[in-house]
C-alpha cells in the first residue's frame, strides 16, 4: 500500500475513485466498507494516496475483505471505456488455454493499451 494523505468517511466507490481521478497527487485509492446488517447506511472510509506499493513488480497482492484498491494507470488508447475503471485484477489468478493472442510489451501499460485497441476480438483479460 501507498502513503494516505487524504482520508473521507461515508463516500460511495464511485465518489472515492473519481476523488482519485481528480486529484493530480492522487496515485491509488483505498476504499473500504463495514457490513452492518443493523444499520441502513454502511460504513466506508476512502483514503486518497500519493504512492502506491502497486508498481513495484517485487510487491506481493494482499487478499483483504471488503476493500477496493485503485491504481490510477495512464494508458494511450481512444477505446477507454466509459466505466469508472478499465481494468480489475484479481491476485495470484491466471487464465490459461483461452488465448486468442500473444503480444510481448514491455510494459503493463503497454500490454492494458494492447488489449484495449484490440479489434479483431473482444479482449477480456491480459
């Protein structure tokens, strides 16, 4: 995880990850929530953050519950899509057997990018 500087109680996710798209300084979002079946209203906490532990290829995904990590990623494409975000990663998953292309980049970015100008097949996991 990254270095908080900004923290907001009670946003939705969607209010917590366009905080983050605003903000220049913003580089990832930690939104988390507290089930309360007792309650009408849950509980949430959005904490904006300048660093992110993220792009370190050495870092090791952490499974947490009820939490929602953003990385705010700048990737050249005209086909980014409308939804709040483009991409969701699920940690030490792998899709195997299914490829219907292999393309070598050199970096993340590159190879989101590659799969988001894809046109000869809807590209749905890199």
């Amino acid at each position: 995880r990254g270095n908080t500087y900004y923290t907001v109680k009670n946003l939705s996710l969607y209010e917590c990850q366009g905080w983050c798209r605003e903000e220049p300084d913003c580089q990832a979002a930690s939104f988390s929530f507290v089930l309360n079946p007792l309650t009408p209203v849950q509980e949430t906490l959005c904490q904006l953050q300048n660093e992110t532990s993220a792009n370190n290829p050495a870092a090791v995904p952490q499974r947490s519950v009820n939490l929602y990590y953003m990385v705010k990623l700048q990737i050249r494409s005209d086909n980014v899509c409308l939804r709040p975000w483009s991409f969701e990663r699920v940690p030490n998953k792998m899709i195997r057997g299914l490829d219907n292309a292999l393309i070598y980049t050199s970096t993340k970015e590159a190879c989101l990018a590659a799969c988001l100008n894809e046109y000869r097949f809807t590209c749905r996991s890199v």
